[in-house]
C-alpha cells in the first residue's frame, strides 16, 4: 500500500534488505528496473495475489456481462425494481380490467347480433307475408275451371279469403301474388287482380297445411260447392312442395 | 515482473476456466477488487519511488479487499449497502488516480 508510511530500510528483515540494498542507490528506479525479477517469498505472495486479482477481475467482468440486471444488484435496488415492477403489474390489472369490460360489452354486441338475426328472421316473416320475397314450401293447387265463364271477381275473392282463413301463407293467383291489398274486379274476358286481367282457368298455389286448406275449401255450402254451383269446375291438388315464385314491388 | 505474469496468469485462468460468482460473493467482489487495485497501484508507485515492501504490499492488499467487502456487509446489513459502496468506490477510485498520478510524475516527470 502506497499510503503507508515507507519503512526505512533498517526495519526491514534481513533477507529483503539484499534486494533493497541493490535498488537503494538508484533513488527512482526506472521501469525496466521494475520489470527485472526477483524471487523473494514476498513477491511470490505478491504475485499470488495479483493472480487471485486478475482471476477475480475476469470473473467479475464475465458475470456483469452475462447477468447485467438483477445478479449485482443491491437489496435496496432489487426491492425499488420490485414496487416498479408491483405498480406496472396494478396497471396492467387495470387495463386488463378495461378489456375485460370491454369484451363483455363486445359478447352483450354478439347478443345484439342474435337480436338482429332474429329480426331478420322476422323481416323474412313479414316480407313473405307482404309478398315482397319468394317462397317455398308445403300447400296446395286449386285450379278452377270457367267454361260458361260464370265465375265473378267475388267468387275469387271468397277463395282468396277462404284460403286465408285457413291458414295459407303465401297465396299466388295465376301470375298475380296476392298480398294485404289485392283486389278483384270483373273484366271483360276475365278478372282483374291487382291491375291485371287474369283469364279461366284460374289457378290458385296456396302455401299452408294442406290438409287444412282442402276441408275448408270443401265444406258444405263452401267455396267449391259455390263454384260448382255457378257452373265452374274445381281440382284441389296437395303439394308437399309449391315454389311461389311471383311478388309483389315494395 | 513476477507480479506482472501472476496478474497475467489470473486473466488467463479466469478466461479458461470462465467461473461463476457465488451469489454471497456477488455484492462484495467489484469492491474487493476495485480495493485490490488500489492497492496495486500503491504498490507500483512504491516500487517506484523506492520504498516498496512485499509485505507491506501483501498485508495492505488482503486488508483492504477484506475491508472494502466488509464496509460493504456492513452498509447491506445498514440498509445504506448501495450509498456505502458507491462511497467506498468513490475513496478508492481517487487514490488509484493519485496513485497514478505519482507513478506519472516518476516515469516521465510530468
């Protein structure tokens, strides 16, 4: 240690007197001369040490390399990165919370999808029953004949409401799909529905229970007894499938 | 000179053999060896200016390494581990820079 006070060489043991002796009259030596070896015990130690030094310094230097964070770090710094770290985490709580929440409101939105499908099933509902959209399904034919043409508009219209109150979805006259609206006027040559003059036969595509429909349309003093009366002729045919094809604008 | 290989040599071992610090060594041995240092350079600069004593430099050299790591256990054990050591830091790095102060002024007279 260089601050100590240097010890004169009369209080230095015997043997290392020598190797003061021989550097003492040059008062600086140079750096060569420090370079120049000697094999005292003492600068065995000495050299010892700087081996112990140099390992260490090399150990140190990889560890700081490899572990750069956490490995030297004091106590006191590792707790201060901990609340960091326990703050972050509450923060990133919270945000999770915000998402949570908003993933409800999200999953509430895919309810609200399921509400639209319903409407939509509805809309479909509705659009068949306005006549604005094709239509499938089970029902009947009714074709009525008019050789003598003696069927009036009013014959049509009690088949039409006939055929309603039984239960028919989708009613198509003809060409003509008849809706909320239709009406029927007598015309020269035949029938005007919905502003088209429609001609016998007539044929009626009814969609409903078919079974239904036929016994309401064959009860006694019923529709088709009125038709056969008047002189037309009348073919109730079951479809388990009618396709319904014409609609109606708006 | 021998001192010169040994520090040599220790490099290189430390290099081949690529040790691990002890987790109990960890928070001591920068200081330690920021402390050894100093004392090599005290050492050198006694070399140089002639009163330079082995044993002087090996006694120096173990109790100020031992010391250094002990302010430090004791700072840790404070609870000022982190203000003591950088105080310790702060006291050797300026004797190793008046140490190398003095070794300048001896090798080139400046």
């Amino acid at each position: 240690m260089s601050d100590v006070e240097p010890q004169t060489p009369d209080e230095q043991a015997p043997e290392e007197r020598e190797t003061s002796a021989k550097q003492e009259p040059e008062e600086t030596p140079g750096f060569l001369d420090l370079l120049r070896p000697r094999t005292t015990l003492g600068q065995l130690a000495g050299g010892l040490l700087c081996v112990l030094l140099g390992f260490a310094l090399v150990t140190q230097v990889r560890s700081t390399q490899r572990d750069t964070t956490f490995a030297t770090a004091r106590q006191d710094e590792l707790v201060g990165i901990l609340s960091d770290l326990s703050q972050r985490s509450e923060r990133l709580r919270g945000d999770l919370r915000d998402l949570e929440g908003t993933k409800a409101e999200l999953e509430r939105d895919v309810q609200g999808g399921t509400a639209l499908e319903e409407a939509r099933r509805r809309a479909t509902t509705y659009g068949l029953l306005a006549g604005t959209l094709p239509a499938e399904g089970p029902g009947i034919e009714l074709l009525i004949g008019d050789p003598r043409g003696a069927v009036r508009s009013v014959n049509l219209l009690d088949t039409l409401q006939e055929l309603r109150d039984a239960g028919a979805e989708v009613i198509q006259i003809n060409e003509v799909r008849a809706g909320v609206n239709t009406y029927f006027l007598d015309a020269p040559g035949g029938i005007e529905v919905d502003g088209r003059i429609l001609r016998a036969p007539y044929r009626f595509l009814a969609i409903g229970d078919p079974h239904t429909m036929t016994t309401a349309l064959n009860i006694p003093g019923g529709v088709i007894k009125t038709l056969q009366n008047a002189g037309a002729s009348t073919t109730v045919t079951p479809r388990t499938r009618l396709t319904i094809s014409a609609v109606r604008s708006g | 000179m021998i001192a010169l290989i040994g520090l040599v040599a220790g490099v290189v071992l430390g290099l081949l053999f690529e040790p691990t610090v002890p987790l109990w060594l960890q928070p001591y041995l920068p200081i330690a060896i920021v402390a050894a240092l100093d004392a090599m350079f005290g050492g050198v600069r006694a070399r140089l200016e002639g009163i330079f004593d082995e044993k002087v430099f090996v006694v120096s050299f173990v109790s100020n390494t031992i010391i250094a790591a002990l302010i430090v256990f004791l700072g840790d054990q404070l609870g000022v581990g982190s203000q003591l050591s950088t105080g310790v830091v702060v006291v050797l790095g300026i004797r190793i820079f008046s140490n190398a102060a003095a070794i300048r002024r001896k090798l080139f007279g400046a």
